[in-house]
C-alpha cells in the first residue's frame, strides 16, 4: 500500500523529521511570513485559513516561523495543467504586503477523468526561479487523494515556499529556513527572503523577485520550472 501510494501521489512527502539536528541550528527570534492566498472558485476564506493553519500549526514552533494570511484574493484557475497554473502565478508580482503567493486550487472535470487513469498526478508545485509562487489542489476528487490529504500537500509546497528544495533531506531544509531567517533579521528587512533554485542565491527583497520573475516571463526568458 505504501509503495502504491508513492507511485500515485507522486511528491508529497517533506522527509523525516530529525530532531536532533534541528535542535543543534539556530533559528534565531520568532518571525514570520507574509503569504498572500489566492482562492480558486469555490474555495472558501474559512477553508482557507483553516487549511494554512492545520498545515502549519506544529511545524511553525519547530522555526519560530509563523505564516501570516496577509491578504486573500478571489482567482480563477488559469489552465489544466501544471505548467499553466505556474505561469499564471507568476504573472503576479510580490506585493508590499505579500512575501509569497501561494494559490488553493478546486478541482474540474479534467482532473476527475485523469485520476480514473490511476496515472500519476501534480496535487501542487511550486516555481523554481523564486520558490515564491505556488499552488496546491486542495479538493478532494481522484484516487490519489487517498493517500495525501490537502493539509499534508498543502504543508508539503509550504516547505518548497521556504526554499526546501530536496525531498527527504531535511538538514538541508533545516539549514536554509535559518539562513534565510537569519537574512532577513541581520537586513532588519520586513520580507522573508526567496531562494533562486536555478542560481542558487538568495533574493534579498520583493523587487530582486519581481525582477528575476519578469526576467523569466520575458519573451526571450528560459522555459518555466516547477517543484
């Protein structure tokens, strides 16, 4: 059951918690993140929230890190596919009140006919360039979704959003959300710092993410990347 399960779900997982580890990093004073949520038709603010918060209401005391619903946006799922829905994202900037953009995506029909295939399924992902802009399906409608409930894919693409960038390796994950934690405390910045995965260095501010994404958006910018 458990290899089926990897085999439909697809990525999921954040890897295995090592404590001890983590308790050896500092991560430095309590803080938070500013994450704007746009909501898909039929996806409620309550459920919403309520989501960000089951998702995330044991890790943020393992950081220090609190998520902060600044702002809640009505939006449409721009396309089927992964790669749609990423590029859609992107084409919204980091906001003064945003530190990343993260989407609760419904389901429709096409994604109910994929999942009779027992194929595997993208539940969320998010943009390799910034790890600012992602999206996880947070509606219940395909086989998959047995093994996964929103809340742990919903955690899982929060990871991503604090620039995890390997599954399963979390001293590495450990290690990145202090160093961005420290960034942002020695800058006395009000934005949590982004991670460019393709580059790999830390984008110190909205306007460095705004660029780097329009850089990419640009009719001559590289394909789009997603996790």
């Amino acid at each position: 059951m458990c290899v089926l399960s990897l085999l439909l779900v697809g990525c999921t997982s954040i890897g295995f918690h090592n404590d001890d580890f983590r308790r050896q990093i500092d991560f430095g004073a309590h803080d938070s993140l500013a994450l704007c949520l746009y909501l898909d038709t039929g996806i409620s603010e309550q459920r919403a929230r309520a989501l960000i918060d089951e998702a995330w209401r044991d890790e943020a005391g393992r950081y220090g890190l609190q998520l902060r619903v600044t702002r809640v946006i009505r939006w449409q799922r721009p396309a089927y596919t992964m790669e749609g829905i990423i590029d859609g994202l992107l084409r919204q900037p980091l906001t003064p009140d945003c530190d990343r953009v993260f989407a609760l995506v419904n389901r429709h029909v096409g994604d109910v006919l994929w999942g009779l295939t027992l194929l595997p399924e993208v539940l969320g992902a998010v943009n390799d360039e910034t790890l600012t802009h992602g999206y996880a399906i947070v509606r219940r409608a395909t086989l998959n979704q047995l093994f996964a409930s929103p809340a742990q894919i919903v955690r899982h693409e929060l990871y991503h959003l604090l620039g995890c960038d390997a599954h399963f390796k979390m001293r590495r994950c450990y290690e990145q959300i202090a160093a961005l934690k420290r960034s942002k405390q020695a800058e006395h910045s009000d934005f949590f710092p982004a991670w460019d995965l393709i580059n790999r260095r830390m984008l110190l501010s909205r306007e460095d993410v705004n660029a780097r994404l329009r850089a990419v958006m640009a009719p001559s910018g590289s394909a789009l990347g997603a996790r």
